[in-house]
C-alpha cells in the first residue's frame, strides 16, 4: 500500500531538503536518523509492530499464544537471538535472511537453530532476521508482528540487535512482567521507542502470578509512572499464557491490532509525521546555531566560541573524566566478580560430588582406563555447571549497566552544559536526546581440567589392582573435584576481569566520540560561515515551511479517512 502521492512527495521533497543542510553544515550526527526515516517511508506492503521489552518478560511466549502457535523458543533464560518477524500467509512457512543477503527457507521445526541463544549462540550464523509467515493472522493482514531480543540480557548482542531495530519501528507493544515494578531501564526504553512511534501499546504479562488487588495495584503503579514521565496515557492491557489466554488475546487484537490494520495507511502516515517531526526539530536546533552566530561579528565569534566551549566542554577535560570514572570501577571489577563466582562454588562441589558417587559406580576396567573415564566425567559435567552460571550469570551485565548508566548521565550532563551555554550567549536551545551507549557480548571463558595425576602414574595400572586400591582412588578423585572448581572459578574471575575492563574501555570510547562528533559540530556551526545570515534563515524557513506544508496533508488526509 504506496503512500498517497501528495505526501510521498511532499516528505520526499523534505527530507531531500534536510540531506542538503546535512551535507552544507556538516551535521553528521543527524544522518543516522535520516537513513532510518527514508527506510521507514519505503515501507510499501506492512506496518511493524515490533513487541519489545526486557529479557524474561515473556515477549517469544505472548506471541505464540498471540499466533496460536508454539514456533518461538521459550525459556527462563534469555533465548531470542535474532529479529523476528511473523506475518498473515496462507500456509505455515520460515525463511531465514543472513547478514550477506542470501536467504533460503527452512522447515518450522528449525526456526530455533536461527533465532535462539543455544541454536545460534552470539548469532555465530550471522543470521539477519527470520521471517515467518502463518495462516492464523489472516484478520491481520497489513500488520507484521516483530519479535525482539531482550533488553538487558548478559548477551550484549541481543540488546544491540533489538536497540538497533527501533528506527523500523511502526508500532510496539511494550512487555511488562508482573513480577517487577516497571524500572528505569524500561522507561529508558520506551523513551527511546517513543522517539520513533506514538502507537505503543503496554501488555502486562505473567498476571496469573497474583491476586486480582495486586494486578490491580500493579496496573496503577505503573500509569502513574507512564504519566508521570511522558504526560501521556497509554493503552494497558493484561495477559497470561496459562489462564483467560483467549479473552486476552481477543481484547488485544480488537482494541489495538486490528484497528492498526484496518487503518494501516493513516497510522502509516502518523507515525512517519512523527519520525519527520522529530528529524525536522534536532536539523533546525543545529541550523539555529549557525544563523544566530552569522549574526555576530567576526571579532566577536572567537570569544562567543570560548564561552561557549568553556574549560568544561573541550576535549582534554572530557577524556580525563572519562578516564576518571571508568578507572575507579575497574579498580573494583576483579573483587566484584571473585565474591560473585565464589558463592556458587559450594553448591557446584555439592552437586559434582553427589553426581560423582553414582557416576564412579559404572567405571569399570584399570587404573589407566578409570582415569580416563573420571576425567572426561570431571570435564563434561564441571563445564556444564560452570556454563550453566555464564548463561544466568548477571554479574557481567550489572557492572557494565552500572558503567553505561554513569557515562550515559554524563553525556547527558554534558548535553544540557552546551545547551545552557549556547542559550545564554545566543539564545538557542540545543535539542536535547538521549544517545545510546551499547554493551558489546562477553565471550564465555574456557573450561579447563587438570590431568588426574602431576605424572604417569596411571600407565603404572599393573601395581595397583582395582580390586583392592579402588576405594582408594575413589576417595582420591573426589578429592581433587573441589581443587578443579577452585581453579576454573578462579580462570573464569580472571577472564571476566579482563573482558570487563576491556568492555569498560570500548564504552568510554563511545561516550567519548559522541562528545567530540559534538564539540566538532558545534564549533563548525560558530566558526565557520556557510553563508549569509539571510541565506540560513531561508534553509531555516524553507524546511520550515515544508514541514508544516508535510503536516497539514497529513492531517488533511487523516480527515479524510475518517469521514470515509
């Protein structure tokens, strides 16, 4: 379903317009954010209902019961992967898109392979996105439901891939669980998405956890947050996979699914006003810059620049308090991670020595052999219980979110410093968005095992009859199981450090570019002229006016449609 001519020209003609001054006045920070508004206008066949949300939310099994279909891996650790993407067909089938282009379909028994953490750990297939296509949408035709990875898993890229896919965003349904009170990072998130769309929707899942007072305290909770930080409401829904699923199901697809459907050009329409709007207010926030400075005298602009750019907001300062900041958590990673790791140690040794004494039962044949089979035993059953905590592991994330979080305030310290500044030398308020700093995956550590004896003591295995020395090398292996725990923890402490640290440095490194694509842009727009005052205030007015020319044929065709 193109767009109505008038308006496909008409954003064509701005955001051409807004490309132009890009190019001109160097606002490089602003070409991300047009690429993805010119993507979203292609759009042509569906809307986007991306359901996003942290991780363990439940957003893989609302769809399935949304579908009436289990296709989507479920867990209670984080499983999805990969974008995906479920639309109306009339019959069942899968296709998977990789990084390089090609694609090819695959049976629907195999669409975990492609999308989820075990199948496809760290998306080591490099797979784009998997498109499924099923029959019981067919109410839905206009409407591409788009199922993300959770923000906030120990898998860092699983929140890159969803934050990443926001600019795609038509609509969203927001997955709350009942378990937890809405936190900050969610209301980060949903600032993030309300950036991109108006049409969110929020779904409370898990409701079957508590009595109807507490779901209904819970639901107030949350509306006084939503309220309270975007002086908006937003439609609030319930839902379980185990009890009332249909009667959720229905109330969902009749008050927010299909009206989007049915009315998919002006919700179409709507949401692309929004991205342009948001566009069209950073572009002229920057313009406003350089036709404010064009105003002043050229001996006036050197000291205009250092008040400004004051002691606070060059370069040099800003890297040492970046380097201030990351110094002193790294400083605590390593006694961090080893008390973390530490607590499992006693529940492993527990649970290894439990398994062991059933296990030591069916060894059978001579020293040599028993070694063997004790040490493949060790290794298999030690890494899986050591994997088992990197997959739940938490203790990463936290330290780094604790990090992104700091430097992420900082930005926004600075962010609001340069504003002030540039209000009070020119007047103009620089708008103020929120940059996303993103956490890269950890690699998981090695797991290492010890050979049983320091020398060859097992190819001895004719001096020592198992018949009579084999209690005795029972009681020895076992006692080497907890050294093998100590030792792999303390690796694995080692290992995390050092990726952490590392993963601290590749965010300061973010947060610093930013800054300096910032001051570089700034102090372009005040030292440079790019023209008379007249001629930026004719870009200022043409983008302007095509803006408002932009709005008002979307309002006239919204009219429109609801007379029709």
């Amino acid at each position: 379903m193109p767009l109505e001519n008038n308006i496909n020209n008409l954003s064509n003609e701005l955001l051409n317009e807004i490309h132009s001054v890009c190019d001109e006045f160097g606002l490089n920070s602003l070409r991300k954010a047009l690429k993805s508004v010119r993507n979203f206008a292609e759009q042509n066949l569906f809307l986007d209902m991306a359901v996003l949300g942290q991780f363990k939310a439940g957003k893989s099994s609302f769809l399935n019961c949304l579908i009436n279909k289990s296709l989507l891996p479920v867990g209670s650790i984080p499983v999805t992967s990969v974008i995906t993407r479920i639309s109306y067909g009339p019959d069942e089938k899968a296709s998977v898109t990789f990084v390089g282009g090609e694609s090819k379909a695959i049976p629907l028994s195999e669409i975990q392979q492609y999308v989820s953490e075990s199948g496809n750990p760290g998306n080591i297939k490099d797979v784009l996105l998997v498109d499924i296509e099923v029959p019981t949408l067919s109410n839905l035709k206009a409407v591409r439901l788009v199922d993300t990875p959770g923000i906030g898993s120990v898998w860092r890229h699983n929140t890159e891939t969803t934050t990443s896919w926001f600019p795609e965003t038509g609509a969203a349904l927001f997955i709350i669980s009942a378990e937890r009170p809405i936190s900050e990072n969610e209301l980060t998130l949903l600032q993030e998405i309300h950036s991109y769309s108006p049409e969110i929707a929020v779904v409370i899942t898990k409701v079957d956890l508590f009595e109807e007072e507490k779901i209904k305290e819970i639901e107030s909770f949350t509306r006084d947050v939503l309220q309270r930080s975007f002086e908006r409401e937003f439609p609030l829904f319930r839902y379980s996979s185990f009890f009332n699923t249909s009667d959720y199901n229905r109330e969902i697809e009749q008050k927010v699914l299909r009206p989007v459907s049915q009315n998919r050009d002006d919700v179409f329409i709507k949401v692309l006003l929004h991205k342009i709007t948001t566009l069209v207010d950073t572009c002229l926030s920057y313009l406003e810059i350089s036709y404010k400075s064009s105003l002043k005298l050229e001996s006036e602009k050197s000291r205009l620049k250092e008040m400004i750019l004051d002691e606070h907001l060059n370069s040099s300062f800003v890297r040492r308090e970046l380097q201030l900041i990351t110094s002193s958590y790294k400083e605590k990673t390593r006694e961090s991670v080893r008390v973390y790791l530490d607590a499992y140690s006693k529940g492993i040794e527990e649970k290894l020595l439990s398994e062991y004494e059933t296990a030591f039962k069916f060894w059978k044949g001579n020293l040599n052999r028993v070694t063997r089979q004790y040490e493949t035993w060790l290794k298999e059953t030690l890494e899986s219980r050591l994997h088992e905590i990197l997959i739940s592991e938490e203790k990463s994330f936290e330290l780094l979110n604790t990090v992104r979080k700091h430097l992420a305030f900082y930005l926004k310290s600075f962010r609001e410093r340069l504003s002030h500044n540039l209000e009070e030398v020119l007047g103009v308020q620089l708008k103020l968005e929120d940059w996303e700093i993103n956490l890269r995956e950890l690699k998981r550590p090695d797991i290492s095992i010890s050979r049983s004896f320091d020398s060859h003591l097992d190819m001895l295995w004719f001096l020592f009859p198992m018949f009579i020395f084999r209690n005795v090398f029972r009681r020895y292996f076992a006692g080497q199981i907890n050294y093998e725990i100590e030792k792999n923890l303390h690796r694995m402490t080692s290992d995390l450090n050092g990726k952490i640290n590392k993963e601290i440095d590749a965010l300061m490194t973010q947060a610093l570019a930013y800054m300096n694509e910032e001051l570089s842009m700034i102090e372009t727009l005040l030292s440079e002229n790019k023209g008379e005052s007249h001629y930026i205030l004719e870009r200022i007015n043409t983008i302007t006016s095509r803006a408002k020319e932009l709005q008002k044929e979307g309002d006239r065709q919204n009219g429109k449609s609801e007379k029709e």
